[in-house]
C-alpha cells in the first residue's frame, strides 16, 4: 500500500470509530479488534471508555487514547504488548496485569525499535514498561505505579533487558520494586522523577549509559552501578537514601565512571564506590555537593584509582572513610570545599595554607570491622577517640590528604 493510501486509510478510520462505538455494549469491548482492523500508518483515536486486554500492537500506527481511554489487563499477562517498529502509543491509561514475575507481567512490553511510549499512565501492574530486545525507542512523560504490595514482592517500574540506543525521559515513577536495566549499553536516563522505592535505578552490564538531570528521593538507594563501564552520572537529584546499608550512589567493579555536579543529600553514604578493575579507568568524582550524609565517601578494595576533585562536603557525620588496605597515595583528592578546615587562608588566593586531612585514631575499628559500625558515635568510642588522639599509642592512619583545599565556600 502506498504512503498516500496508508494516510487515507487512517483519516477514514479515524471517523468511522465513533460511528462504531455506539454499537458498543455495557460490557468493555477487546481493543485487539481495533488494532486488527487498522491498516499500517493509521492513527487510531479511540472514543472515550474502557476496552479489554491483553492486546498485541504487531503493525506500526498510532494508538492515541487522548488521556480518556482505558485499557484493562483484567489480571491476565501483559496489558499491551507492541511487537513492530515505528509505533506510537499515548495517552492510555494501563491497568491490571498479571501477577507473574516468572512470565514479567507488564503494564507494556516494547519488542520491537523506533517506537514512541509517551504521555500514559501505567498503574495496578506488577512490572510497568518493560523493553525487551527493543532498540532506540523513547519512553516519555509516563506516569508509572506498581502493584500496592509490600516493596519486595513488586515489579520493576521500567526493565530494559539487552535494548540499546533508548531514551528514558521525564517519566514520573514511585511505588515500585526497582528499575532494572541488564545487558543494556548506551540508554538515555534524563529528567525522570524516581521516589518511594527500593533501588531507584540498577545497572549491570550496562555500560556508557548517560544518568542525566533525574530526582531520585526517599528510595532504599539511588544508583547502583554493576560490571557497568564507561557509566556518566551528572546534574542529578539524590535525597534520602538513608537505609541502613543505602546509598546515593554505589559502584561496584565498574570502571571509567563520571559522577560530575550531583546534589547528594541525606544519605547513609553519599557515594560508595570499589577500586576499578584497571587504576588507569579512574572513578571520577568531580564538582558535586554532599551534604548532611552519615558519609559523604566511603572507598574500599586495595587498587585506588579514584579521582575526588571540587566537590563540597558539608555537614557529613564522617566526610569521607577508605576501608580495606587502601593508602591515600593511590586516590587523588583535591579542590574540594570542607566545611570542617580549619586552616588559614592569609594570601586570599581562594585555597587553604596548609592541606586538609583526616587522618583515623580508634574509629578505625568500625572501618575495619563492619560488625562494629553499630557503634559509630557511641560514647564508647568516641572515648576511645579521644584517648588516642592525646595519647596515640602508634601512628594514625592518614585516610586522605587534599593538599590544596578551598578555604571558602563558593
């Protein structure tokens, strides 16, 4: 069919629907007819109302339900499934999947490339969107809830298993298990908002992905980085992280990483990050804020390679620890603001006189001991602190030394 009779097709499509609706009865109509009968290239504006899934989009047209259409899952597998390229599906509203997690029972399951899932919103399923060996799609402006059960036994709010090439933009997600993104390199997460779960968003093997300008609040963790090289992490929002074993952002056996002017705020740790597999594929942590964390930065492995350059640490309970066998010598940190300096600045250059240090006295015991973390800031140890700082009994670890540190706040 020609490009000209696809676009007639659709035009005479769109006023016959509701001619054809109103032979409808009570009961809600299957919308599987609907895309059945729709040539390719058509756009489907459905009227007003409640039609039955599950459905299967297998041809490129566009869906348009004009924020007035709802497609009911009635329990049974995923709601929508779009198995073609170039489609276009908005302004539904998704509801009630299955149940499975085996089966990932979905709000909608993208399978095929270039398709556009935008403005719908997708509640009462267990996994939201779901994209599944599907290539340079957009999922925008999506407003997506889980199942209203207990945090563990939700599903996955957005989970793209190998897909690349995707943009994942201004989708308002909260109330959901995680967002999962496995085997997939080179996405686009920008402007998401992402709350009130478990981890806001986790990688593994996905490598250059872009986390740009997203708000990632009162989640278990914000990011958490696997086996994921290359991963850019920058201008975002990261608040309220504070589960016991939480953080803002945790990098695990992944290298070459950039985590560039995020605020991270009210955290359990700010960022918690192993050593690279190679010291030449450096962390780069660089001009972000952390503030008011129980740790600004905890480091941990023996290798190093991680690069701490102006950033502002302000009101952290601990600034920054390495754990393990680390040695300052093989992290670089410098040009960051500490709130707690206590050097001059006689010159007015902008930077301290003398280096800021944190060098570790007695509460190495909890760094080296995890058990002993429920002690932090006991009067136990800060006694023992105290102690060994007057009297040390051999030589304080240096944890880090940041030789030219900015003596203002910018």
């Amino acid at each position: 069919m020609s490009l000209a009779a696809r676009r007639a097709a659709g035009a005479i499509l769109i006023l016959l629907v509701p001619l054809l609706a109103g032979a409808a009865d009570a009961a809600p109509q299957p919308l599987q007819p609907w895309l059945d009968a729709a040539p390719a290239g058509a756009v489907l504006r459905l009227p007003p109302g409640t039609y039955a899934g599950p459905a299967v989009l297998a041809k490129p047209l566009t869906l348009d339900g004009a924020g007035a259409v709802t497609l009911d899952g009635g329990g049974r597998g995923s709601v929508l499934t779009v198995r073609t390229g170039g489609a276009v599906v908005r302004g539904l509203r998704i509801v009630r999947s299955g149940e499975s997690h085996d089966a990932v029972d979905s709000g909608i399951v993208v399978a095929g490339d270039g398709n556009r899932i935008e403005d719908n919103v997708v509640e009462d399923v267990l996994f939201g969107i779901t994209l599944h060996g599907a290539n340079d799609n957009l999922v925008a402006g999506n407003r997506i809830r889980s199942k209203p059960w207990d945090i563990a036994d939700r599903g996955d709010g957005l989970r793209l298993w190998y897909s690349m090439g995707n943009r994942i933009e201004k989708n308002d997600i909260a109330q959901i298990r995680d967002v999962t993104i496995s085997n997939s390199p080179r996405n686009r997460y920008v402007g998401n908002t992402i709350r009130d779960s478990r981890r806001a968003m986790n990688f593994l093997f996905s490598h250059r992905s872009l986390v740009e300008g997203n708000r990632l609040s009162h989640n278990a963790t914000g990011l958490t980085i696997l086996n994921s090289d290359g991963i850019v992490i920058r201008g975002n929002h990261i608040a309220h992280a504070i589960d016991a074993s939480g953080a803002g952002i945790a990098l695990k056996e992944s290298s070459a990483a950039l985590v560039h002017d995020n605020d991270i705020l009210h955290c359990a740790v700010g960022v918690l990050a192993d050593s690279p597999l190679h010291s030449l594929n450096r962390i780069s942590i660089v001009g972000n804020r952390l503030s008011h964390n129980v740790t600004g930065i905890s480091f941990y492995g023996e290798r190093g390679g991680h690069l701490v350059l102006a950033n502002r640490f302000e009101h952290n309970l601990w600034q920054a620890t390495v754990g393990g066998d680390e040695r300052d010598d093989r992290n670089v940190w410098q040009g960051n603001y500490w709130d707690d300096y206590e050097g001059f600045d006689r010159d007015a250059d902008g930077v301290g006189d003398t280096p800021y240090e944190i060098r570790a006295y007695a509460d190495r015991i909890w760094m080296d001991t995890p058990m002993a973390r429920f002690f932090r800031n006991s009067p136990v140890l800060e006694l023992l602190d105290f102690l060994e700082r007057l009297a040390p009994f051999s030589s304080p670890v240096l944890i880090l030394r940041d030789p030219q540190p900015v003596a203002h706040k910018r």
